[in-house]
C-alpha cells in the first residue's frame, strides 16, 4: 500500500494500470458467490433493493424454525490460486 502522498494529477495518470491490475485480480478469482446461508429476512431486503440473487445465497432453514444459526467451522473453504 502506498503511503506517499500523490496529486491528483499523478493519480489520474496512475490509474489505467491500477484498474487493468484490479481486473486481472478479479478474472483470476472467479465468479462472486455467497455459499454461507443467509437470514431469510435480511435475504428478502437484499432482494428488494435489486441484489442479484448470486450475492444474496442460499437462505438459512433454521432462521425460519427459530432455531439458532449453526458453527460453519467444518465448511470447507474456497483456496486462493497461488
């Protein structure tokens, strides 16, 4: 991270490699999904504001029972490309 200062001229020069290293960085992670379950109201807000529903994710079964949300330690996690 750079903590120089830097004008706005320098920035807006700079900022044609930043946005093509932010894209490259993006096509390597892939699509964005949300696999981690979601409370079924805060799901319906998301949907009334235009959330694509690939962001929202799957919505939790226990919320709409009452039940209490489980411990995700055992899900396995999604590794970064080296």
């Amino acid at each position: 991270m750079r903590t120089e200062s830097m004008t706005f001229e320098q920035w807006r020069r700079d900022s044609p490699a930043r946005r093509a290293k932010s894209a490259e960085v993006l096509a390597r992670l892939g699509p964005i999904r949300r696999e981690r379950p979601r409370d079924p109201v805060e799901a319906e807000f998301l949907r009334s504001i235009g959330t694509p529903e690939h962001l929202i994710g799957p919505e939790s079964r226990l919320a709409r029972r009452g039940g209490s949300q489980p411990e995700l330690k055992d899900v396995p996690r999604r590794q970064s490309a080296p």
